[in-house]
C-alpha cells in the first residue's frame, strides 16, 4: 500500500477526536491531582498517549487478514499473561491486575480486548451462515467466557464484564436465532440471582449501595455520593478548571481515574459535559460509518466490536459516577488516567483504520 493511498484513506477525523479528548483528559488530570501524591499522574499520561499512538501506528502497518490469522496464538499469549499475572502481579486496592515495575505496569486484562474483538471477527467470518447455530454460539461462549473467568478471579468483575459487549454485537450481527435469545435470557434469568452468592464482600457492598446510597454512606457509598454532589454542583458552566470545591478539598478519592468524569462534571459544567458526550458520540458515528464500508464481514465485525466496546464503557462508567450503575471499576476512555486501558483503546482504533485502509483492495 503506497504512502500516499494510506495518508489519503487513513481516518483522520478518528484521530482527531481521540486526541481532542486525550488533551481534556491530561487537563482533567492535572486539575484533580493538583497539590496531591498523585500530581505526576498527567505526565505519565501524555507519555501512555505517546507510546499509545506508536501502537496504533504499529497495528495499521499489518493487514487486519493477516493478523486475523494469528489469532489463536494471541489467545494463548494473552491466556499465558493472565496466569503469569495470578503468580507475579502485584496487588492495587485488592486486585491482583497488574505486572510490572513502579509505573510502568501493564494491566494483562486490557490487551485481551484486543484479541477477542479480532477472535469473534475470525470465528463469525468462518461459519458462513445466515444464522447461528446452536452448538457454534456454545464454543464462542466459551471462548469468550473463559478468559472472562481468569479475570473475574483477579478479582476484576468491572474488565471482564467489557468482554460481553464485544461478543453480544457479533452474535447480533451473526443472525441470532429468537429460540437461542430466549433460551440465553431464561439462563440469565435464572444465573444472574445465583451469582449472588459467588460475589465477593465489597461487590456486594457496592450491589447494595447501589440500591440504597445512604446504606453506608461512610463506606462503601462514599464516593457515589460526593460524585453526585460533584456533578450537580458544576451547574451550567462549571466552577472553573482547579476550582471545583469537592474536588479540590478531596473529598472524591483518586478522582483522576473512574470517577474523573465526576471532577470534569463539577468543573466545567453542563456545556462542558454536552461537549464530551458530543465528541463521543460523533467517534461512535465514524466507526460505525467504517463498518459500513468495509470490505468484509471481517471489517465488520471488528468495527463494530470497537464501537460496541466504547458504548459500554461510556455507558457504564458515566452511569456509574452519577449513581445509576453499581461502581465497577471500568474506566472512561481517553480521559481516565491509566495506561494499559488508553493503549488498548487505540491499538482497536488502529484496527478500525486498518478496515479502512483497505477498503478498495491492495
């Protein structure tokens, strides 16, 4: 492919966005940990946004086809890391998540997105059929649901529940029979009050908070709280960068990674939020248009698996910060501090550009 095809094609709009919000994030960043142990957070950011655009680079050089053909090698690395993690991670706030050293640490869970985006893309594009089967939907379950396990085992409910929108968008897209969907909320129906009982202690503190807030306001629903209060007190037009006064006093704990939606809502408002939502939204329409234009099933999937992925992470992580959602742990793309998570986000937009880069054929 000639520089001058790929510098013409490549998705520069996508590009844009991401960065426009990266720089909000770095800002945000900086604003909630000012004066704090966590001030260096925004420029270990910018270096992860670095090295997190050389990743993107790296994956548009390879066609997607190509990498789509190492797939099982990429499961059983990324299975690997994940067993690595359980013997040599390193505990954070009660997770064994990540390896590595000082700051520098890689979080296993986050790069196995990447892999399931381009297994389900693999695994659907083989079948050939204008509707699943019963016993092919069985083995993506378990493809998808083992690696789903290891990480809920972390424990890390919030990650691998991420895992789920990935494969519900390619069995959607596959041609789901209504007897397997009906078949799928019966199990879920009956699965979803028996995994009470598997939950660990602070989970279901988290599941009760949400419900009742004030169930233990000085505990566990401390930080839904003070979000709340944060969010509101933004108004129209915010307090002001470095001015939001639940930020500032610190009554939002680490308010730079989950909840910096939180801090962002309380200093710059309504109009600031209308404006982040807005730039989301319109990168959600761009990979949604590349799927469209794709020159496979393959290219489709991929593409929407990234668009699913971002919704999810949007939805929840936005529900979570303004008590609609239990408290999970899932970040907010681009602007919540944390390297593993932003490089992850842009090794998949660099799968979206290598759809597109391709469109026409090599």
């Amino acid at each position: 492919m000639s520089s001058e095809r790929s510098y013409r094609d490549f998705d520069w709009w996508l590009l844009a966005v991401s960065l426009v919000l990266c720089a909000i994030g770095v800002l945000q960043i900086y604003s909630a940990t000012l004066d704090t142990k966590w001030r260096d957070a925004w420029w270990k950011q910018l270096i992860w946004i670095g090295i997190s655009l050389v990743c993107m680079w790296l994956v548009m050089q390879v066609d997607y086809h190509t990498l789509l053909g190492q797939v099982p090698v990429a499961y059983s690395i990324c299975v690997g890391l994940l067993f690595l993690t359980f013997a040599v991670g390193s505990y954070v706030f009660g997770s064994k998540r990540w390896i590595g050293y000082g700051w520098a640490k890689f979080q296993t869970s986050e790069f196995f997105k990447v892999v399931l985006v381009l297994l389900v893309a693999r695994y659907l594009s083989e079948l050939k059929t204008s509707h699943l089967e019963l016993r092919d939907l069985a083995r993506l379950v378990g493809l998808v649901g083992f690696p789903m396990l290891l990480v809920m085992m972390q424990p890390d409910l919030g990650t691998s529940l991420t895992y789920v929108p990935i494969l519900a968008i390619g069995i959607f897209l596959a041609g789901l029979r209504w007897q397997h969907l009906l078949t799928i909320v019966g199990l879920a129906v009956v699965l979803l009050p028996a995994s009470w009982f598997l939950l660990r202690d602070y989970q279901k503190s988290r599941i009760m908070t949400f419900i009742d807030p004030q169930h233990d306001a000085k505990g566990a629903g401390y930080q839904v709280i003070q979000s709340k209060i944060a969010i509101g007190s933004g108004g129209l037009w915010g307090q002001g960068a470095t001015k939001g006064l639940q930020t500032q006093l610190r009554f939002l704990p680490v308010p730079h990674t989950d909840f910096v939606f939180s801090t962002f809502a309380e200093e710059h408002g309504f109009v600031g939020v209308s404006v982040v939502l807005v730039l989301f939204f319109l990168m959600l329409l761009q990979i949604v248009q590349n799927a469209q234009t794709a020159p496979d099933r393959e290219g489709l999937y991929i593409c929407m698996g990234v668009a699913a992925l971002l919704l999810f992470h949007l939805l929840v992580n936005i529900g979570m910060v303004v008590g609609r959602m239990p408290v999970t742990g899932i970040p907010l793309p681009f602007l919540s501090s944390g390297g593993s998570n932003l490089m992850s986000i842009f090794i998949l937009l660099g799968l979206v550009n290598n759809v597109r880069l391709r469109r026409f054929g090599n």
